[in-house]
C-alpha cells in the first residue's frame, strides 16, 4: 500500500500558481501591519504583553513599599526568639511562636504586649479552646461554688477573694495522672 500524494506540477507557471497563494497570504499580511489599522493592533498587543510581564514586578514593588510603610517588625517582647511584623495603627498581631497578641508602641517604632505575657492566647482562665467552645469565663459572669449555679460578675456573690481565686487556680491545675492496664 502505498501514499498519494498530489500530482508535481510540470511547467513553470503551475510551479508559480501552487506557490501562489503561500505568497499573496504572506504579502497581504504585511500589508496589513504596515496599515494603520494593522499597526493599531499591533501596537495594543503588544501593549497587553509587555502589561502583563511587567505587573507582577509592579505589584510586588508596590506591596513592599506599602509595608515598609504601614507595618513594623521587631523581636516579640515575650520570647525574643521570633521577629513579629504588626500594623501600626496598633490592631494587634499573633507572634507565631508563643502565641501572645502584640502590637505596635505609641511612637509606632516597636512592638509591645496586648496581654499579659504569663497569660497564653489572651484568654484570663483558659486557652484558645476555651475562648472558642465557650469555656472560662465569658461574658461577665462566672461560677459561684456551686457548679450549676450561674452568678452574675457585677453581684456581690460573684466577686472572689484573692484566696478563693488562688484555690482555684490551684485546682484548674492540678494534673491527674493515670495508668489504664488491659487484660
């Protein structure tokens, strides 16, 4: 079996008009760019190229400079071991290393605290979990002795003495520790 192929022109001028077409697409096409029309729209291509290659670079430059200018870095005030980059209108950040909240200072050069550094993710009687799942002590009120008793914060009830507040953290505190053995 064997391939077909077109029929080879004999003459010259069958060689020139199999040629032909190749040669009056490629000559109306260069007229078409030399035309102003042609020139317009190789003139907006071209613009959208070079826009397009050109604005990531235009982006980037623009983030760093907003940055350099609306944030501050500088070593978290409670570990030092990590830079933390705040706001400088002062809302307050994560230090992925401790979890503390800091913040930009009042001369707007450096970092300081939100919370107290003894005190994890901000919450006063719990972690994170507890500021989540409804934990600790929300919403103003807290527990009385009783656990199913609810006691408003601002009543007399709901006021704790510093030993009641040391006895409680002494049994937030206390560590169980159990060995479970199967049979």
């Amino acid at each position: 079996m064997g391939f077909q192929l077109p029929p080879t022109p004999k003459g010259p001028l069958e060689q020139l008009q199999a040629v032909l077409p190749t040669i009056a697409s490629g000559i109306l096409v260069i007229l078409f760019f030399a035309s102003p029309i042609g020139g317009a729209i190789l003139t907006i291509f071209n613009s959208l190229f070079v826009l397009v290659i050109l604005t990531p670079f235009i982006l980037y430059a623009g983030f760093q400079i907003w940055t350099a200018v609306n944030t501050v870095e500088a070593a978290c005030p409670s570990c030092d071991s990590f830079q933390v980059r705040v706001m400088k209108t002062g809302e307050p950040s994560i230090c992925l290393n401790c979890g503390n909240y800091c913040r930009a200072n009042e001369k707007k050069d450096g970092v300081e605290l939100c919370n107290n550094p003894n005190d994890m993710m901000g919450g006063a009687n719990g972690g994170l979990f507890d500021a989540l799942f409804g934990g600790g002590d929300m919403g103003g009120s807290t527990l009385s002795d009783n656990p199913d008793v609810f006691v408003d914060a601002g009543s007399p009830a709901g006021k704790r003495g510093p030993e009641e507040q040391v006895q409680k953290a002494k049994q937030q505190g206390t560590i169980i520790d159990v060995d479970v053995e199967r049979d």
